[in-house]
C-alpha cells in the first residue's frame, strides 16, 4: 500500500499539475495514517497544503489537506491540535459548492477521533 502510493506520487510529479501532487501526498497520508503512522503522515499532509496554496486549488483540496493533518495528529492522540485542524478543514469546506464534495468532507471528518 505504501509502495503503490509513493509510486502514485512518484508518477504525478512527473506528469500531473500541483492539483495531482496535492491529491497524491493526501493519499500518502492517508495511507500512514491507517498504518498508525503519524510522523509520516503528517509530512506528506503539510506537503499537500503546500501544494493546494501554492496551486491556488478549489477549498476541496485545501479542506482535504487539513483533513489529513487533522487525521495526523489524532493517530498521534493529540486532541487539542486535532481539534484545531478539524475547525480548519470545516471552515475551508463551507467554501465547498459541490453539495456530494461537501458532504464527502464532512464524513471523512466525522471518521477522524
């Protein structure tokens, strides 16, 4: 599984735009933050932040950013900075049109103790 992320990533910084770099290290963290890994974790969400600003994406991708820094820092049992992140990721999202999207967001966020 962490193989087959990093090779996804690996591809889009070849071929893809900031929009499929910061989809890519989203799913990076998303995969060590299932395996109970928060330092890793952690580094590839800041990366897709950077990505999603730096690109100037739709809320969506910022929002998802902060969903797996908030994923992140709650595998590492810290409430208060997980607290801070799940405000962050909501606020973004309120900026979300996409009524599915939104919804989509607010799931994943709910999954996040």
């Amino acid at each position: 599984m962490i193989h087959a992320a990093h090779a996804s990533r690996y591809h889009w910084g070849q071929a893809g735009r900031d929009l499929n770099r910061s989809i890519a290290e989203w799913q990076i963290s998303r995969v060590y933050a299932v395996l109970g890994r928060e330092e890793p974790s952690r580094y590839h969400a800041h990366r897709a932040l950077e990505l999603a600003r730096r690109g100037r994406l739709a809320p969506f991708y910022e929002a998802y950013a902060y969903e797996a820094l908030a994923r992140a820092t709650a595998v590492a049992r810290k409430p208060k900075e997980t607290k801070r992140y799940l405000e962050k990721a909501q606020l973004i999202g309120r900026r979300i049109r996409n009524r599915d999207d939104r919804r989509m967001l607010d799931e994943d966020l709910a999954s996040i103790h």
